[in-house]
C-alpha cells in the first residue's frame, strides 16, 4: 500500500482501530483485576434498588486501579461494584454479600483507605477511600436489621483525610521545588519559572479540596 492509498483509507481505518484497542484494553483490565471472575461468583441481575448510589468513584480492583469510573452501590444485601460500560462493555456489576465481605483499614500515601475481600478465601478484592466506604456503610446502618450488624465500624475521620491530602500536598510540592527549582539552580543550570513553581501547589491545593469536598 502506498502512502496516498494509506491516507485515503487512513479516515476509515483508524475508527475500527481505536475500537479494537478499546476493546483490547478493556478485556486486559478485566483479566489483570479478576473481575471476570468475580462476576461469575458476584453477579447482580438488577433485580433490587440500592439505598445509596456512589458514581464516579476510583478504587483498585486487584491490582488494577480504576480512576474516577467506578460505580459503588449499597444495598440492602450486598455491597454493589460497577463500571461504566462505555469505558469497560464486558466487565458486568457485581453484588456482593455483605456476609462475604472483610473490612479492614489501611493507608495509601497518607490517606485512610479500605481494603475489602470478597469470599473467604479471597476471591478478589477492593480498596477505596475510608470516607467513601463510611457513606455506604452508614446507609445500609440506618436500615437496621443483620446487614448493619455485619459492618464493622471505620475509624478514619474527615479530620485523617484532611491530614493525609495536606502530608500528599506538602510532599509533593516539596519534591518539585526539589527537583525542578532548588535542584537545578544548586547545580547552576536552569530550572523552572518561579511562577510555575508557586503556580503548582496552588493549583494542586485547589485540585485537592475539590477531592476532599467530593468525599466528606
């Protein structure tokens, strides 16, 4: 094929490239995270109304992390875990039991997290944010009944997220003045602007009080 052949048929190929590599990637994601396996253990089939919806949620699945595309749901008997299917068409919702999940507490870079198991022995896992997890697990409380009964209580605050994001912006913005202003100019060559360098914490100040605000 020559080049002029190429750019004619370019405009009609690229679409069912770009599909085919969507497609691709998301069957890799559902295979790296286990979630093909767990909708076979955990399928949900629609069937019951959640008492609370979380969309645009991240979390890693496995190994896998899924940045603001997740969908968590609480309902009155499980623990509902979604994805968009523009983003992921083969990776279904799942419904978990709550008599299958184990809680446990963790950090990541400085922020409360959840680590949550399904099945004992595992048969895959989930961590979200401490915060994220409190909202679905206090709305299934104020129903009562044996559900609430096996949540266990979180002891991450709003105060433990707001002191975490500050440790993240602090060190982050520490490591940039270090390598990209201080660094540079310590060794004698050019470093950043001073703008950009006092633009970057501001902007990621902003950035993160959006994302404390989206989780308390």
């Amino acid at each position: 094929m020559t080049s002029e052949q190429f750019l004619r048929w370019f405009p009609f190929i690229f679409p069912l490239l770009f599909v085919g590599m969507w497609l691709l990637v998301s069957t890799l994601l559902g295979m790296m995270s286990g979630w093909f396996s767990l909708q076979q253990w955990y399928p949900d089939d629609g069937s019951e109304e959640p008492l609370m919806t979380l969309r645009g949620q991240s979390g890693s699945v496995g190994w896998v992390g899924f940045n603001n595309a997740l969908r968590l749901k609480a309902y009155r008997s499980g623990f509902g875990l979604g994805i968009s299917r523009f983003f992921a068409p083969f990776l279904k919702p799942l419904l978990i039991p709550w008599g299958e999940l184990k809680v446990e507490e963790t950090t990541t870079f400085f922020l409360p997290m959840v680590r949550l198991q399904f099945g004992e022995p595992s048969n895959g896992s989930l961590k979200i944010n401490a915060r994220t997890w409190s909202k679905l697990a206090d709305a299934v409380r104020r129903t009562g009944g044996d559900a609430a009964a096996k949540l266990p209580p979180i002891t991450a605050t709003s105060g433990d997220v707001a002191r975490g994001m500050f440790v993240q912006w602090a060190v982050i913005s520490s490591l940039f003045a270090a390598f990209f202003f201080i660094g540079p100019r310590f060794l004698g060559v050019p470093g950043f602007p001073l703008f950009l360098f006092a633009a970057l914490p501001v902007l990621l100040g902003v950035a993160m009080m959006i994302q404390f605000a989206r989780q308390v």
